[in-house]
C-alpha cells in the first residue's frame, strides 16, 4: 500500500461510522538497513485533532478506506524524537541508488503486512535526475535496503511531491498539517508553495507560527504573500512583526494594499475596526441583481464576505460615500435579474461604529441573525464588513487552532472503556521496540 494514495482516506469503526481522515503514516527507522517498522497513523478527528491510531487496532487498509476496531485514544498526538512522519518529513529526500550510484528523489513509500502480522516500510519510488537536457528523469520502485541516505537530515529538502499528496486538503487542514511538523519543513513547505495558497494557509495558522513562516521569507516574497491575504489578517500578522520588519513589508507591498492595511492597524484589535475587512462587495445604487450575482459568485469570497452586498454612493472604495443600504443574497435570489439592487435594499440597519467592542458586535450579528454587518464612520460612509468568522477568531481561547477542546471524561470504573483506554497507550511504547527475531521455518 503505497502511503501517498492514503492522504485523506477516511477511517471507520466496524459500525461504518466514519472516526476521521488519515494524514500521516508514523515509522521507526532501524539500524542496519532494516526496513522501518509502521508504528501507525496519524489520524485527524473532530475539531482538527490529530491522534494516534497503532497499526495493531487496523482491520483493514485499502484504496478506499481504512477500517479500525473502534476504539481509540483521543489523546493528541505528539510526535517523538525516535518517530518519523513518512508524508512529512520522508517525501522529496534526495536519496543514493547503491547499484548505480545515483541521486534520486523520493515520490513515495510502500507498507506491507509481513508474516509476523508486523507492518514495515518495505519500497521507496523514486525519480531518478534527467541525465540529458530537457528528458524526463526515470522513476524506479526500490526495496528499502537499495537505496541510503533516507535516514539522514537534508538541508533544502524538497516539497513538491508532499503537496502533491495533499493538493485536495482545504487550506485550514494543510495549516493544521504546517504546524505539526518541525520548523525546518514548515520553511521548505512554505518556500514550494504558491504565493496564493500559502496566504490561504497563513490566515489559519497560529500565531506563532505565521510570524516564523514569514520571517523567513525574502522581504519581496512576504510583500507579495501579504498582498494575497485579506486586508485585516494581513494586519493582525504585521501587528505582530517587529516593527522594522512590518515597516519594510509595508513599504515593499502595492501602495493601494498597503494603505488598506495601514488603515486598518489605526484601530484597536477587539474592535469592530480591527474585526473588519476593507473589502466587501460594494455596489452602486444603479447595480442590477445580476450585477450583485457576477459580484458574490467571485470564488475568492468567504461564504460570509459573499451573503451580503453593500450600496453605497461613489467613490465605491472604502472609505465610499454615503452608505445607502444591504442587500441580502436570499432575497436576491428571489428578484429577477433585471431588477435595480436599490429597490429591494435593508435599510433599517443602523451599522457598526469602529470603536464598537467585540461584545457588542457579537450582540449585533446575533441580534439581526447576520453573518456580516456593515461598520460606517460619523458622517455615514462605508469603511468595511465585520464577518462572523472574525468575531469567532477572537471569541475563542487565543490557542483554539492549537489545542482544539478536550471532550470531559467519563467517570471511572475498573473493567470501563477508560482502562482499555489506558491500554492503548501502551500499545504505542510495545510497537517501539524490537520483536525477538524467530525462525518461522523451523520445525
């Protein structure tokens, strides 16, 4: 079973009830070019928790599933020094062929059952560099023992065939897989990506980790990764750059981006102004439905920034002028194309001020039932959009994305669940140690 093509398989209980997504295969290297032992998987569960699942509790792996006994540890995973994640950390090493003395790069990994009932990292797929300009590298699938150097730490380690695994993941679940892995391969990964799919994927990350990733980059590339994201989280993440750093992002950015979020870091963070983004779907006044549809069908718009348009007297850039009205996308549905946006606007909504606190901007969207509110200034213009998934970034402890809510325990009685719980971890220390070598074919 080839580890790539499990990426994202689900995982049942015998029931068919779905426990979660795979999105790691956990291995320990051993000496003497023996092939590494799978200790089990990585599994993400509710709330992006990631456990650990033993090989030893999987009845079945194939292409379409992986099947366990059902009960397992929900403990959060945390890897350890003498564990290695095979996606994350073994994709893309650059490897010796010993028969030809060749650099090759890992593409994939092979598991087999052995007859032990043990299961082992037994073939590496690798390419094979192109020994000609402009021919395509040969590919080779390799026993363990055939190639070297796997083992070993590699400065400038590759991405590219790791993302190929994860293409599909939503970028909450590809920041949630970046924070798992060591600092070293968050850099490497966030080098290979592209500048749009890792401004997606730094808006979901911790804080932490979304000052270290940037960091590191070239002042030209984190300018240009900056521009990428939404106004407000590309301030929310300057906010917490030094200061000199921040300044030179902010000059390197394009003028018209740069000013957005410059205005944006005048207002306080748990403010309806520091919530906001600059830019919501603004329409004039003489905007048909049609108009108002092209404008919300925009793929780039969060579900939230998209329910909602905003009529305002020109210039239509926030700050706009006089702001005129909402439109909400249901009832725009329900109007003919044709139809003027003025004509079937919500007026009666006063709007946020800026200085709003959060509680207060909570109690508006709960109020109304919105998902988004407009936040106007004194004298009536438009300056952005509070969407509730802002406010619940900050109505949530600060480390949500880190430490997702533990489910309280049951109370304990001897023969529970909770002592085979308890067994459980076990299981991971007995995996972790060499099994007594046995001569099957003796008599």
């Amino acid at each position: 079973m080839y580890v790539a093509r499990l990426a994202g398989l689900p995982v049942y209980d015998p029931n068919g009830d779905q426990v979660g997504k795979v999105r790691d295969v956990i291995v320990m290297l051993r000496q003497n070019d023996q092939p590494p032992r799978v200790l089990g998987l990585v599994v993400e569960v509710f709330a992006r928790r990631r456990i650990f699942l033993p090989m030893t509790r999987v009845t079945s792996v194939d292409a379409g599933h992986v099947i366990t006994t059902g009960l397992v540890n929900m403990r959060r995973f945390e890897q350890r020094p003498t564990e290695v994640l095979v996606l994350g950390e073994l994709l893309d090493k650059t490897v010796t062929i010993r028969e030809t003395d060749a650099q090759a790069v890992v593409f994939d990994l092979a598991m087999e059952q052995v007859r032990n009932r043990d299961w082992l990292l037994t073939k590496v797929a690798v390419t094979e560099g192109a020994k000609r300009f402009r021919r395509r590298g040969q590919t080779h699938v390799l026993d363990w023992a055939d190639v070297s150097g796997i083992a070993q730490t590699e400065e400038g380690q590759g991405a590219a065939h790791m993302l190929a695994a994860f293409e599909s993941m939503k970028a909450a679940d590809l920041a949630g897989v970046l924070h798992e892995l060591s600092a070293k391969r968050r850099k490497e990964i966030a080098a290979a990506l592209p500048d749009e799919r890792l401004a997606d994927v730094l808006e979901e990350l911790p804080e932490d980790d979304q000052v270290e990733i940037l960091a590191d980059l070239d002042t030209e590339r984190a300018a240009d990764v900056l521009e990428e994201m939404s106004p407000d989280d590309a301030a929310d993440l300057i906010a917490d750059l030094p200061t000199e750093l921040a300044e030179r992002l902010l000059t390197r950015m394009e003028p018209e981006e740069a000013e957005d979020v410059r205005r944006l870091l005048t207002y306080a963070e748990r403010t309806a102004g520091g919530l906001m983004t600059s830019e919501p779907v603004i329409l004039p006044a003489d905007a048909t439905v049609a108009d108002a549809l092209s404008q919300v069908r925009n793929a780039e718009l969060t579900p939230a920034l998209a329910a909602m348009i905003y009529v305002c007297r020109p210039p239509l850039e926030t700050p706009t002028g006089r702001f005129i009205g909402i439109g909400h996308i249901q009832r725009l549905l329900r109007e003919p194309p044709s139809a003027l946006v003025s004509g079937i606007l919500d007026t009666d909504l006063d709007g946020l001020r800026p200085d709003d606190s959060l509680q207060t901007v909570s109690k508006y969207l709960a109020t109304y039932n919105l998902v988004a509110a407009p936040v106007l200034d004194d004298e009536g213009r438009l300056l952005g959009a509070v969407t509730v998934d802002d406010v619940l970034d900050h109505l949530l402890p600060e480390d949500w994305r880190e430490s997702p809510p533990n489910e309280p325990d049951p109370p304990h009685e001897p023969g529970s669940p909770s002592d085979e719980r308890d067994s459980l971890s076990h299981e991971r220390e007995s995996l972790s140690h060499e099994p007594q070598e046995v001569d099957r074919d003796a008599p």
